[in-house]
C-alpha cells in the first residue's frame, strides 16, 4: 500500500477482484446501524479513502524491501446512519525474488459518532462497534505501476448479525466464507495540519521517532525508511450463497476513473480538517 503517486482507480477494479470465483452476483445489502433486514441498502461495492504510515526497510531474502503499515479507512459515499471505517496493519515485501503481503488484519467498524479523521481510538477509525475482522490472505503488488490488490479473509465468528446480506435477505453472520477484495491506490503526503502523526504514526504503529518523541515529525530521506500515505480505493465482498458461489461485482471502470478526482478531494479535505 505504497506507492508514491495516484493511479487511474480502473485498474483498481481488476486488483479488487484477484482469485474471485467465476460466477458473480450483482451485490449485497448493507445496514450501517446493524438493525437488520429492512434498513438494509443495495451496494456494489464500496468506495475507500484514508490514510497509513508505511515503515520499510532493505531485505537480502527478497533482494528488496519488507515493509509494515498502519492505517485507516473510512467508507465514502456512504448513505447510512453510521460510518464504516477499517484499522488495518499489513506486512509484505517488494523484490526481485518476488513481492506481495505476508501477513496483516483489518478490522471493520460501525460508529455513530461520525467522528473518522478525529481523536478518538485510532484516528476515529477503531471507536465504534466492531463488526469484522479480515485476515490478509494474498494480494499483489505491482511497484512499477505502483498499485496494489489486498485478499483478507473473514475471521471465523466475527461478522456481527444485522449488518451484511445476501440477495435473498439472508443475514451473512452465518456464513464465515467471506473474503474482502481490496484494490489501493497512494501517494505520499505532509500530514501537517492533521491527526495522522499522533493518531497513527505514534499511536496506532508505535513509531518513536521524530514527531512522536518530542521532536517535529520529518519525513526519512527520499521516503526510504518511512513515509505517510494518503490512500484511495475500492472494496468488494466476496460471499458464496446458499446454493453457489458467488461474489460482488466492483463499479465499471468508467465509474471509477471518475471516482479518482473526487475521493482525492474528499480524503485532502478530511486531512486539512483532522
């Protein structure tokens, strides 16, 4: 999750959908208050912004880098009661002898607070209810290109009831064969006038360098060591119904090349508000 420019969110579609199976449903329903059934909306897919703080260093196993990043997402677009917002921590490696992730979680929240970007947990991000958590499974990165794809799987046990459906109306919570499809997009950037050195630099990754240990944060030399990162993306639930598998379909690509402008805009203007 970090490359150092913005990319044309088309691709993004195709990364968010690595591994899926072959047949494809139209969507699910969402319930942002998790009140069940009939306060459920119909989603496609679902639109992310954020920010992270990725850590890197050199790695002769990989002829390259492994890296480690923090972060958090929120839901943009979203029309219910509550926000959607995602902490995340992923592992991975970039290297002649291959790159991907290794490892990592991301946890989904539900919040009435409204307050993503602020104070509270981590960045707003982890204040609310949880409602899932993912384990990173696979996914690739490609750094020339310098766009990623994220594959996390469903903790068993952990979907809350009244949040996710199928299109029958079946509550998904009973179903722990979910997978969350993740295409990202970054470019790095000055967290001045934003939470996200105290929130989630020092706070969330444990950083105790420059900004966390009484000094101003200063970004590493060229970015090599460490770098903030403004993210953007999208995000699709993979589930199989009762009968077959299925899983949701990502908006076209024209769609998403449209999205690219505004969920930037979005994200800056979160991050000169937090």
């Amino acid at each position: 999750m970090r490359p150092s420019r913005l990319i044309p969110l088309a691709v993004l579609a195709t990364l968010a959908t690595l591994s899926l199976p072959t047949r494809a449903a139209s969507g699910w329903y969402l319930n942002t208050a998790g009140t069940g059934w009939s306060g459920a909306s119909f989603v496609s897919s679902l639109n992310v912004a954020g920010a992270g703080f990725v850590e890197q260093e050199l790695s002769w196993a990989v002829l390259g880098i492994t890296f480690q990043e923090h972060g958090a997402y929120q839901v943009v677009g979203n029309t219910g009661s509550h926000e959607l917002t995602v902490s995340y921590n992923v592992t991975g490696a970039v290297g002649l002898l291959g790159s991907g992730f290794t490892g990592g979680t991301l946890d989904l929240y539900a919040d009435s607070a409204l307050d993503f970007g602020g104070t509270q947990g981590f960045y707003g991000a982890d204040n609310g209810t949880r409602i899932a958590r993912f384990t990173v499974v696979g996914g690739q990165i490609d750094p020339i290109q310098r766009q990623v794809g994220v594959q996390a799987q469903l903790v068993a046990g952990s979907l809350a009831s009244g949040y996710f459906f199928d299109l029958e109306g079946n509550d998904l919570s009973g179903r722990d064969t979910l997978t969350l499809s993740l295409g990202i997009s970054s470019t790095i950037v000055d967290p001045a006038g934003t939470n996200i050195v105290p929130e989630i630099v020092c706070q969330q990754a444990g950083f105790t360098g420059a900004g966390c240990n009484g000094q101003a944060y200063q970004p590493s030399f060229l970015d090599l060591r460490y770098a903030t990162v403004q993210d953007v993306g999208v995000a699709t639930l993979d589930y199989p119904t009762l009968n077959q598998p299925v899983t949701a379909v990502p908006e076209p690509a024209s769609a998403l090349m449209l999205l690219t402008g505004l969920l930037g805009l979005a994200a800056r203007q979160r991050f000169r508000q937090g």
